[in-house]
C-alpha cells in the first residue's frame, strides 16, 4: 500500500507543469498515512522533528543544486542521506518522555513560522517530464522501494521521510524555491495532526487517530495556505513588480 500510494502521488508531480501545483502536491500526507500504518508506532517526538529534517532536506537539495553546482541526482541523494544519517542517530538517543514530544512541537512549529514568514515568493519556469507514464511510474516505484527498506532503521522517522519529495525535487529541479518555500506550510498543516494523533491515540486506537488527524489537516492546511499567502502580500504588497525586485 505504501508503495502504491507514494508512486502514484509521485508520480503526479511529473505531470504537472505548474510549480506550485508540484510543491502543493507533497503536502497531502497519504504516504505518512500508509507508513503510519506500516510501521506501526504510536506518533511521538520522532515524527514531529521528521518534519523540521524534511525541510532540511528540500534546502539542502536546493542549495547542492543550485548553489554549489552539484547534479541534481547527487544533490537528492546527498540530502536524502543526511536526513537517513540524522533520523536514524536521533530515534535512537532521542528520550521516549513526553515532554520531548511536546518541546519537539515548540522548536519544529516556530521553526516554521519563521521560514514561512521570512521566505518570499519568487516566479519559476514550469515543467513537464517527456517521459510516458508506463515509463516514468516503474522507475518511481524502484526508487521508493528503495527508500521503503530503510522503515527499520529510521522508525519514526520513516512516516515523514521525504519519499514523495525525492521525486518532486527532482521533477521541481527547475522550480527549487517554490518546493522549499511549501516545506513552513507542510509543518504547520500536518504537524497539527500529528499533534491530534498523538493525543487520541491511547484511546482510539491507530485507524481512529488517522481519521481525527486527517479531520485536523482538512482545517490546518487551507489556513497554513492563507497564511502563506498572507506573509507574501505583506512582504511585497502583492504586485508583481514588488516580487520582481
């Protein structure tokens, strides 16, 4: 299931040519969902952090690429790497106490805030792979099955690996700014959710906390949206030629 639901929605971000329409798309959380299921944690301090690394690794993707000239492939795996070294180290030193749960939430969430209201909008070409679907979906379902054998390795940290994000780097590779600039809205839409899940867990089990956390998201992503777009038209006033300069 994760599996299928990671390369279909990867997939999809091939085919539209929009940046915005790309970055939007790694935002719905289906493949946390699947690999929620899969790896069968409760929701802990793990995940949260997972979205501060996932983050991390969209700029590091950009800055290897665009700023220190690497290929693009090089700079996916470079980042992806050093989210895989990261996770792993930190899920297990990380202390399994509450209050790191909810510290994690502090740090992770102002961390957010402040990228989204500091980074600005900028205008990029769009993009279209030429390849033909019944190409393009099998070597997607190759790399992500790649990714799905290190769940063990990096436990919690597996639900928000950024497996859908891989690929939309490297089909946003000419729209870089634009996939890192929806990194602040993914952590305040699906971190909310995270934060439900991790509260109704113990009583209603995992399928009932996913259902509370995806009614959460459906609240916390459209305002996340608004208020990206908000902190742009404060920053620019909302011209074009304000983006421009």
């Amino acid at each position: 299931m994760l599996l299928l639901v990671v390369s279909v929605q990867a997939t999809l971000t091939a085919y539209f040519r929009q940046p915005w329409v790309k970055a939007l798309l790694v935002t719905f959380p289906f493949p946390f969902s699947a690999a929620f299921l899969s790896v069968g944690h409760p929701v802990n301090a793990t995940n949260i952090i997972g979205l501060m690394l996932l983050m991390l690794f969209a700029h590091g993707v950009r800055w290897l690429h665009i700023h220190w000239k690497h290929h693009i492939i090089a700079a996916i795996i470079g980042a992806a790497g050093l989210y895989g070294l990261l996770g792993g180290v930190i899920a297990r030193v990380l202390p399994r106490q509450e209050w790191t749960f909810w510290v994690a939430c502090g740090v992770v969430f102002t961390l957010g805030a402040l990228v989204l209201r500091f980074q600005p909008h900028r205008d990029e070409p769009p993009h279209r792979s030429p390849l033909p679907v019944y190409l393009k979906l099998p070597i997607i379902m190759a790399v992500v099955a790649v990714l799905i054998l290190s769940k063990h390795w990096l436990q919690g940290f597996m639900t928000v690996f950024p497996m859908v994000t891989v690929v939309a780097a490297y089909e946003a590779r000419h729209s870089l700014w634009t996939l890192t600039r929806q990194m602040p809205v993914v952590i305040l839409s699906v971190g909310p959710m995270l934060v439900a899940m991790h509260l109704v867990q113990p009583h209603i089990g995992p399928y009932g906390a996913l259902a509370t956390g995806w009614l959460v998201f459906a609240g916390s992503w459209p305002a996340s949206e608004w208020l990206k777009a908000k902190c742009w038209k404060d920053r620019t006033g909302g011209t074009p030629e304000a983006v421009a300069v």
